[in-house]
C-alpha cells in the first residue's frame, strides 16, 4: 500500500459539518482528499472503520478525528 502523504476526509453530502471543514479547508489552501461516503459502499465501510460520524479525517501520520471544530456531524453508523 502507497504511502499516504495528505489527509483523507470521509464525508456524506448534505452534512453541515462536512461542508464547513471543506470550505475552511478549502479557502485555508489545505491539500486533503476526499471521499464521499454516500456514493460508494466500499468508501461507506472503510469510513466506518475510523469513526461513525462524518466528517472523520484521517492524518497522514494515524490521527483520526470525528467531526468538525468541536461540533457533531452526521452519524454513519
């Protein structure tokens, strides 16, 4: 498996949590790569592996986050 250099960020459309990360992100000119949980059931399970609730960012270096800025996302589980 390749090493993976930026952040990945599983979301679903919809969520507002999502929306705000990748916005600030976005305008921050933060590098990550996203994967939309809701449109593939492969991305849905391996979503579910790092948490139950989008968004979850998972740091190149094994940190896991759930959520955004302290706020709740929307539950995957």
């Amino acid at each position: 498996m390749a090493e993976q250099k930026l952040p990945i960020v599983y979301t679903i459309r919809g969520c507002d949590a999502c929306v705000k990360l990748l916005d600030k992100w976005n305008g921050d000119g933060i590098e990550f790569e996203e994967r939309r949980a809701d449109l593939s059931q492969e991305i849905l399970d391996e979503a579910r592996t790092f948490g139950d609730v989008v968004p979850i960012v998972v740091y190149p270096d094994g940190k896991i986050e759930e959520g955004f800025e302290g706020g709740i996302g929307c539950h995957i589980g």
